[in-house]
C-alpha cells in the first residue's frame, strides 16, 4: 500500500522500505576479509575437501578435491531464515568446466549433508529433507552434460522432467570456467520459490517448496561426483537478506 502511494522512485519510500530489510550474511564483492564464522560456517564435508580460510582477494575458493564425493559447503552457522519472511539469496560465482561436478545454491533445512541436497540432477532425488535449490550437475549427460545445464529443485519436485525446461549455459550467455554467474532464489509465504540467473528468470516452483515457519539455512555446496579431477568452485559476492515482518501476521 505504502509503494502504491508513494511511488518506488520517491526516496522517503526506499529509506522506509530499507528499514524492514534485515541482512542475514554478506560478502562482499572484491573486499579484504576473514570469513566470518560467528554467521556462516564454511566446511569441507568430509576430508576430501579444502577452502581457503581467509579470502584476501575478495574470493571465497572451495576445493572439494580429487576423491569421489569430496564436497565443501557454505551454510549459516546461528541465523537462519525463515520462509515466512521472504528470504533472498543473491550470489555471484565461477564453475570450473571440468566433468562430473555438482553445484547447488539456495535454501536447505540443513548445515550439512552427504552429497548435497540433490543426488543427482537428471533423475533428482533427495539427500536433504526440505530445500529449493538450483542445480548444475556436469556429470549427468542425459540432462546437458557438460554444456552446464541447471535445474531447479525441491524437495518432491524438479522443473527439469527429462531435461525439457533445463537452462544451457550458451542460453544464459555464460563460458564455464571463465564467466562468473549471478544466481537469485526467494522463497515466499506462498510456499514459493523463483529463481533468477544472470537476471534471466529461470522458473518458479509451487509444490514441495519448504513449508511456512521452516527455518532455512543458505546453501552453496560443490561436490565432486567421480574423482576424475579436482573441483573447484569460486564466490565471488554473497548476499542473504529477509524482511523484518512476519508475512502470514
């Protein structure tokens, strides 16, 4: 109501509109930090993995190794989310191009889990209990393969039913390897999840979308699926915010 009356160009609007916005974690872009473990807990998931602890090129790089399964995970340690208040994640990122490697970023009820929340991507099934994540998995080839097609997945329901409304990666103007990636995923009241990469929208889940008062952590994991070669993924910007009001009051 407030938007329709003031107008979203009028500045005592976004001031206000700011107030009801309450960051979760950030990381900024091409800045000097540590990693802050108070809010978000980076882990190697088991012992094949390896991170670099302080990021002093603005650059979080997770090593998930060269042993099948080896996996990093990026999570929140205290603060969660809280699906009632809309969260949002934001995050721009770098894939290596190798083969089998899976990466997933959005929400996950855990901090944790084996081989992330997908199995696999092709024919999804799931690790976590309840989550919305987009998935690229290079070592699924009937589902793009290693072009670096994503899905987008929760925890009864993929849009990628036989790779028909998957996303190529020529079609989001993005070179593995080289291009960073920009992926948005919100989660609403509604029980809804959209995702957004590249600022291309990408689609919009309405059935198994964790339920209203879930208490969610953001998610980044990569994982390596055959121990071919090591894998690397890169955050370059994260970015987790929801709003201060309780949408279902």
């Amino acid at each position: 109501a407030l938007r329709r009356a003031m107008g979203p160009d009028n500045v005592v609007f976004q001031f206000l509109e700011s107030l009801a916005i309450q960051d979760v974690c950030v990381l900024i872009d091409d800045d000097f930090f540590e990693l802050d473990t108070g809010r978000l807990l980076f882990t190697n998931g088991d012992a094949n993995g390896s991170l670099v602890t302080d990021a002093q090129t603005g650059e979080v790089t997770f090593n998930c190794g060269a042993d099948e399964d080896g996996q990093l995970v990026c999570a929140a340690n205290t603060q969660r989310v809280d699906v009632d208040y809309r969260p949002v994640i934001l995050t721009r990122m770098k894939h290596d191009v190798i083969s089998n490697v899976k990466t997933e970023v959005g929400f996950c009820v855990e901090t944790d889990v084996d081989d992330g929340a997908v199995n696999v991507k092709v024919t999804p099934s799931s690790n976590s209990t309840d989550y919305a994540v987009l998935c690229r998995d290079s070592d699924d080839t009937a589902s793009g393969g290693d072009t670096g097609t994503f899905a987008f997945h929760s925890d009864n329901q993929s849009d990628d039913a036989d790779g028909a409304q998957s996303v190529e990666a020529s079609g989001t103007g993005v070179t593995l390897g080289t291009d960073y990636i920009t992926y948005m995923i919100t989660l609403n009241e509604q029980q809804e999840a959209r995702a957004w990469i590249n600022g291309q929208f990408f689609n919009v889940l309405r059935l198994g979308v964790p339920d209203g008062g879930t208490l969610l952590s953001p998610w980044i994991n990569v994982t390596d699926r055959d121990g071919a070669a090591t894998a690397q993924l890169t955050i370059d910007y994260l970015k987790v915010w929801q709003e201060r009001v309780d949408r279902t009051a």
